[in-house]
C-alpha cells in the first residue's frame, strides 16, 4: 500500500487534503492525524471491520481497548449508557484537551473498539486537523497512538511515516506536536474518579474542578505491584526504546558521577551507549552520544523531547541509555511514568 503523507498548515487545514483524508475515514480506511499530545492513527470508531484495521497496523493485542475521538460533548452523550455527573464539569474544564474520560459504553460502540470491555475511553483533542477530521468525516474517530505496539508514541509526522509507511493510506502532517505524552486517563465508571494513566492534566487540576476525591491507580505507580493497572495498556512494556534504559535518580553531582563511571565501563566492554542529559548538566557528561533533554526548569519541554530522544538513540543504534530522572514538581509523574516504563523499571538510586 502506498501512503501519502500531506502537508497541513494547522491555522488553514488544505481543504480538498482535509476532505480527501474524511472521505478516507467514512470508507472505514485508516488516517494518522496530529492531536495535541501526540500522533493518533484514526479510524471509524463505530465500525467493527475498521477498528481491527487499527490493530492489525499496530500489531496491537486485541484486548487492549482504544480512544474515541469526538468533536461535541454530545458525541459523548451519543456513545454512554449514562453520562457520570463529573464528565460535563471536567468537559466545561478541559475539552478539548489532553484529557480522556472512561464511561460505561451503550450499544453503537462495537467490542472491537473497547477490546471487549463494557466501557469506553472518552476524548475531545485540542488540534484542529484532529477536529476538522472528525467533523469533516461525520464520524467519532477512534484512535490510538499512531507508533507501532511497543514503540515510543510519534510525536512528528516523520515518526509515524517510520513506523507506519506502507500499511495505512494516509499520514496528515501537522507538524510537531504540543505536548509530547499522551492524555491523562480519568476512570468515572466508580464511585471515586480514578487516574489510570498520568498525563499533562494533573491529579491537582482534576481535584480542584470537581470538588471530590481523585484516586490515582495504584496498580501504574509500583513495578512490583501485584495489582494489575486498570488501563489494560498499561500493563504492556510500553513506550520503549530498542537500546536497554537505565535510570539514574539522586543528587546531581552523584548521578552525574555514576552515569559517567558506568557509561565508561560498558563502552570499555564494546557496547554503544548514549546519555540523557538535562541543559544543566550536558557539559559534565563525557563521549559523544550524550543529548540534552532540554532545561530541567521546563517541564514541558522535558516530556515534548523525551519520544523524540528515545526513538533518535534507536536510529543511532544504541545499546544501552543512562538517563536523568525527572520527577519535576507538576508533570513529573506523567513523564516518569513514561520513563519507568521504558526503562522496564530499572532504576538506580544513588
Ligand atoms: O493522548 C492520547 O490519549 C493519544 C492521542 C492519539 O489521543 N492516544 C493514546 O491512545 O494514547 P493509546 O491507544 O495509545 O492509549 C490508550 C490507553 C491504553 O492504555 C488503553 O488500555 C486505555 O487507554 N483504555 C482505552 N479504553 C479503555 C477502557 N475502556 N478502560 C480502561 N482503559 C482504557
Ligand atoms: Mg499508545
């Protein structure tokens, strides 16, 4: 198959493009398009046949259920079997935005799409390709992130064309996205809300608009937990480089110590090692594979790069990363959670 990838002006979407790519979306054909956080790989949402399409493409088990796109907070109330007193007072906070709301599914919504659960994941993204393409195609979109199962989410259209070239028709390029890791995921099926994955919507913000308790997973913070997280792909090594990520957590002086210490006894053994520094830091590291991550002051710039990076060390051929840790004070749960699961858990504290 041959996939077309084109260019969209995020202020002025090409309108034929924009309505070649809908055209795409109705024929129950799948179109990557850029969302605020990161690059989702869409499909009729409402559509069985469409919806394995999505799987196939990934390589994506099937029991890990999927993201509807909507464009109206009507989409939502057309999708649940009850709409949660909370979703409309986060909706009025945070849609569009990173943000996805869990509700109990009605019948238009298809076990293909839910992994065979009787609930279904909720959001209304804040780009407007990602809009114009769900109004334009009159359909909910369903979409995970647009990376093959296992590999870092895209963040640029030239990491979807790298993973997915060949096996979906069409690629909008919107250019880079905002914020760099996925949407945070709110449970509302319970009586208490629940976090199932961090993201840029902190546990805070959600606990202040609604005026309740918020409850994070407890099965996505402790590696060794014998509780198994919520979101069905959280449970998978998710996010992750092909080289072997280590992190290196503690005072700067002694991580920065370590990381150059151990990075010297593997490159001594042959292997090629690449380090994650911050702006900080980066002249204290030694050997050329060291790359920055950005100011540690800048949250926000931390989690836009770390996808990027980690897919950058792959094409350099990487056998093993140090990095930072970064449990900075508002999105460093959401970016250490990314991290760790990166890392397979593997973390050393000095
Ligand atoms: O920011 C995002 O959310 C991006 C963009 C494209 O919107 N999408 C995204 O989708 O990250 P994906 O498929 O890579 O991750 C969806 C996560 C998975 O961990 C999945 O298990 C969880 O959401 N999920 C989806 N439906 C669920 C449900 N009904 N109950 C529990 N977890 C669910
Ligand atoms: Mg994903």
């Amino acid at each position: 198959m041959q996939t077309k990838i084109l260019k969209i002006d995020s202020a002025d979407a090409g309108k034929t493009d924009m309505q070649e790519a809908a055209a795409l979306i109705r024929a129950g054909e799948l179109v990557a398009f850029p969302t605020e956080t990161v690059y989702g790989l869409g499909a009729d949402a409402l559509r069985p046949e469409a919806s394995r399409k999505i799987y196939e493409a990934k390589g994506r088990p099937s029991d890990n259920p999927l993201i509807v796109h909507i464009a109206e907070f009507e989409d939502l109330v057309s999708i649940a079997r009850e709409v949660p007193r909370q979703a409309k007072l986060l909706a009025d906070a945070f849609w569009p935005g990173p943000l996805t709301m869990i509700v109990w599914k009605n019948d238009r919504v298809p076990y293909e799409t839910t992994g065979g659960m009787e609930t279904v994941a909720v959001r209304m993204p804040d780009h407007p390709v990602a809009l114009r393409l769900i109004r334009e195609s009159g359909c909910l979109v369903a979409a995970p992130s647009a990376n093959i199962s296992g590999r870092p989410s895209p963040t640029e259209a030239a990491h979807v064309a790298r993973d997915m070239d060949g096996r979906i028709p069409m690629i909008l390029d919107g250019g880079a996205v905002g914020i760099g890791i996925e949407s945070t995921i709110i449970d509302l099926t319970e009586e208490t809300p629940m976090i199932l994955r961090p993201g840029y919507i902190t546990q805070e913000m959600l606990t202040d608009v609604l005026g309740e308790e918020v409850r994070i997973d407890p099965g996505i913070i402790a590696s060794n937990s014998e509780q198994k997280p919520k979101a069905p792909g959280m449970k998978y090594k998710h996010y992750a480089p092909k080289a072997d990520l280590i992190l290196v957590e503690g005072e700067t002086g002694k991580v920065i110590e370590t990381i150059n210490r151990l990075a010297g006894e593997r490159r001594a053994a042959g292997k090629k090692v690449g380090i994650i520094a911050t702006d900080e830091t980066m002249e204290h590291y030694d050997g050329a594979d060291t790359v920055s991550i950005g100011a540690r002051s800048d949250e926000d710039a931390i989690a836009r790069h770390l996808y990027k990076l980690l897919r950058e060390f792959d094409d350099r051929g990487a056998d093993i990363i140090y990095s930072e840790s970064f449990a900075t004070p508002r999105i460093g749960q959401a970016i250490m959670n990314r991290l760790l699961k990166a890392a397979g858990h593997q973390i050393i504290t000095v």
